[in-house]
C-alpha cells in the first residue's frame, strides 16, 4: 500500500510534458502553432490516516446513550472499523445550583436544583480519512436530541521534507 | 312545591344527611299527581346525577382510521414504515409497550396517549437491518487502512508526525463551536534529525512542552480563530524551532557551567577534590589552575573510574537507592574499606 501510495504522489504534471513539447515545435520548424491546452489535473490528494478516533456522548438521558453507543459500534463493525473500547462512567455529573426558595428575604429557606450530564465513550483505531469522514457523518446526522457528541481526532502525517539539518557550506 | 328527600341507604353510614322522609306544603296543581304517586312511588331527587351518568356512553368519533397495525404484515419492511427519526405514534408500532413509574402492584401505562413514550427519542428508524442496508450503500465511500500499517511500531516508525483535533456536534444557537479551533502537534524528538548541541537547544526552546518522561513534544495552538489558521501556525512552530536549534550563536559559546544541563564530572569540584587528595596522600600535594584540573589522567588513581562513573551517575539520574549504593561501593574501593555487608 504505502509503494502504491509512493506512485501516485503528486509529480507536477507540466514540468514533465513541457520540455518535451519545446523539443518536439524546435525540430518540428513549422509555423507556431497555438499550444494546445493542456488537461489541468488536479493534485492527488493523498487519504489521511487516523491513528485513534475518540467519541464522547454526552447527554441527559443513559438509556437514549446507550442505545445510540450500540449503533455507533454496530455501524462501525459494519463498515469494518475497529473498536477497541466503549464504556461509560459509572455515575452521572451533576451540577447542582442552591436558590434562594422565595423572591424577598426568607434566608433559610432554599431550594436545590441539579442538571445530571451522563457520558459514554468509545475509542476506534486505524481510519482512513474517507472512512472516517464517512462514518462521522453518518454517526452526527443520527444524534438523538438531548445529546452532544465530541469527535476527537489524531492524525499521523509524515515528517515535513524541509526538517532535515542544514548542509555545511563548501570549504573554500 | 314538595320536597322530598331520598332516604340514604341502610349500609352506607352518612352522619351528615338525616334520614328524614318528610313533606312540605304541596300546592294545589299537583295534587292530581301526587294521588297517583301515592299508590306507585315517590318521585326521588336525583342531586348527584349517578343514573344519568350510567346511562351516558362514550360516544365513538367516525372519523378516526383504525390503527395501522391492524393492516401491519409481520413480514413488512420495517425500514419503509419508520425511515427517518420520529415521534413515537402509538398506532403505528406494534409493539405492546408500557412506560411511565407506578406505585407496586400496578403495570405501567400503555402506549396509547403516553406522554413519557412521545417525549424520549425512540431509535425506531435505526434497526439492525436498517444500519446494514445504510451501512452498505455507504461502503462505496470507505478505504482500507493499509494492511502493513498494522502494528504501532510501524506507525510510528513512518508516520511520526500526530496531529490531535477535535470537532463537536451538539445544539446550540450557533453551529460554530470555539473549542473546535484548538490544533495540537505530537513529535517525539527522537524522530527529528538533531545532534548533541540542536537538542539540548531544542529542548530550551520548546520548554514546559517537552516531556521528557516520553520523549514526546506536544505543541498546541489556539490562538487563531479557525482550525486550519492553527495548524499552519503549529508547523511554522515546529520548523522555527528546529532550524533555530541548528544556528550557533555567538553568545553561546560564554556557555558556562551552571547553564549546563547534565552533570559533566571533569569540570566540576568533584574531580578536583579526588585529585587533592590523591596528591596528598603521595605527599605531592600542589596548587594546580583549571586547566590542569582538567587535563589529570585519572587513569592513575585506582577505582577512580569507578568513582567518576558513580558520582556522574548520582549527579544525573538523581538520588535513588541503586545510586547511592554504587557511590559506597565506589568510595570504599577508592579508600580501600571493606564492602558494605548486606544482612
């Protein structure tokens, strides 16, 4: 896979056919003819490759998580991604606010409210860019109300060319 | 105008109403009547109206359809009753489900006018073999990852670089997430070209972002207001860094040993006191400058490789218990003590 990636990594395509072209018109000794336009290809935009894919559900309801959990992993295992994890925290983060019950003094007296955010997550590994851009977004058109979902991503790229150490300069 | 008071039944023990049957003074045009009721029955006052209510059926509307699970096949395709996300329609499911919390003993409430069933987000539009037909026509769209990338090692070893990003989905005014922004380059230094001087350089650089624990430098940007701003930044980072770490500065050279960032034993106190007291125990003992500290051969001191080796080590790594035991073992051979027993 990475020689057939090798092959297809972009070669400007103009720098090989143009000298070729000024060879061919210098011995052809006609009129000048118009150059004839020349097919623009696009550049070869390689797949990139995810090393882990992590999703975080979070939402008001575990049961609704859950059940949308299993058909993250259920759509995954179809479309032939690995899944290494999915769990979820065993308790519910609450954040709890403490009112004041009445609208004009009566200190003592309060009232306590709390909102429970639920989480459930599941770790994925080796995605190409097309499959996992194809997966999220099958996955994000089917969130059900009441949840959020965090799509962390972590790519791996080769080392840019122009990383490498200066060249000692010719001794005179 | 008579008035007439219905007895209360015999079983049921009503202290508020008085068993009382009585008459008042009747006018005269009922009075044909009341000689004909007089041999049948008393007309009796009906306050709470029960006979009439248990006469009153509930009338049924003509116009409701009956249930679509009536006409329901059990071999239908369920992907065409329910193809998108939707609110749960009793009518329409046939399945004998109950929801709601009832005290013990009781069954829950049926689906039909179920408020609790109508509020949560049924996943009805997404059976098993509705996410394998959608997973399959989506097929076309995936690639393999490619089959020799399949262990970490070789990851790692051609693909170094790890760019970490976020994206979230979630309600909410705006469809703009700020935290979305947020771009984090992972190299580990051993993977970028550097030698000894570019490294320790590198390192000053970079600062707090690496960890020497795992080798790995972690830059993150967010201060660009989109995603592909702080990438672009974060390569610039990375490419500064590095070609800087390779400039030799004039200034660096007035490097001095406080600055240094490991302990080099030749130039520090440590080897001087050795060779003091090697001199004065051959009673050579002289006063000797800095460069002669340094160019001593301590070849000629017995164990004193040892000892340079244990202090270097102590001095390095950090005081642990393997390290200060290597210096024992390494003083008492220069002094010729016996070794420590170990019990």
């Amino acid at each position: 896979m990475n020689a057939i990636r090798s092959i297809w990594r972009l070669t400007p395509v103009r720098g090989v056919t143009i000298p070729n072209y000024a060879i061919r018109s210098l011995s052809a000794n006609t009129t000048a003819l118009p150059h004839a336009v020349e097919p623009v290809v696009p550049p070869v935009e390689l797949d990139k490759l995810y090393k882990r894919v992590e999703l975080e559900m979070r939402g008001i309801d575990p049961a609704v998580l859950l059940s949308y959990s299993w058909f993250c992993v259920a759509a995954a295992s179809h479309l032939g991604i690995e899944v290494t994890k999915s769990w979820a925290l065993r308790k519910a983060e609450k954040e709890r606010h403490t009112l004041l019950k009445c609208v004009h003094i009566y200190k003592k007296h309060k009232v306590q409210y709390e909102i429970r955010t639920y989480f459930r997550f599941i770790h994925m590994q080796r995605l190409t860019g097309s499959t996992c851009d194809t997966y999220l977004e099958y996955i994000e058109r089917n969130l059900p109300e009441g949840c959020a979902l965090k799509v962390t991503k972590i790519e791996c790229q080769k080392l840019p060319e122009h990383l490498v150490p200066p060249k000692k300069e010719s001794e005179e | 105008m008579s008035i007439l008071i219905k007895r209360s039944k015999s079983g049921c023990f009503n202290s508020a109403c008085n068993v009382k049957l009585w008459r008042l003074n009747s006018t005269s045009a009922d009075s044909a009547l009341k000689k004909g009721e007089e041999e049948e029955e008393f007309r009796v006052l009906d306050i709470l109206k029960k006979r009439d209510k248990m006469q009153r059926r509930v009338v049924k509307r003509t116009d409701v359809q009956p249930d679509r699970i009536d006409r329901m096949a059990t071999n239908q395709n369920w992907g065409n009753v329910w193809p998108g996300p939707k609110t749960f329609h009793p009518s329409s499911v046939p399945l004998p489900i109950r929801q709601g919390y009832v005290p013990k003993g009781q069954a829950p409430p049926g689906k039909k006018a179920n408020a609790e069933l109508m509020k949560i987000p049924n996943f009805l539009h997404l059976t098993p073999p509705v996410i394998k037909s959608q997973c399959e026509a989506l097929k076309q769209f995936c690639t393999e990852w490619p089959n020799l990338l399949n262990s970490e090692e070789s990851i790692d070893k051609h693909y170094p670089l790890e760019i970490i990003s976020s994206d979230y989905c979630h309600a909410s005014p705006s469809i703009r997430n700020p935290l979305a922004r947020v771009v984090i380059l992972r190299v580990k230094l051993a993977d970028l070209k550097l030698d000894k001087h570019s490294t320790d350089k590198f390192k000053r650089l970079v600062g707090d972002r690496y960890d020497p624990k795992t080798d790995l430098v972690t830059i993150t940007a967010d201060r660009c207001p989109t995603k592909v701003q702080n990438l672009d930044y974060v390569n610039y980072l990375l490419t500064a860094c590095y070609h800087e770490s390779w400039n030799f500065e004039d200034w660096e050279k007035e490097k001095t040993e406080d600055d240094m960032e490991y302990y080099d034993w030749d130039n520090n106190a440590s080897k001087r006191s050795l060779i003091d007291w090697y001199l004065r125990i051959k009673n050579e003992s002289k006063i000797m400058n800095d460069e002669e500290y340094k160019a001593f051969d301590i070849s000629q001191i017995e164990n004193g490789a040892q000892y340079k080796a244990a202090v270097s080590i102590y001095m390095n790594e950090g005081e642990n218990p393997q390290t200060v035991q290597e210096y024992s073992i390494a003083v008492r051979k220069l002094f010729g003590l016996p070794q420590k027993k170990l019990f």
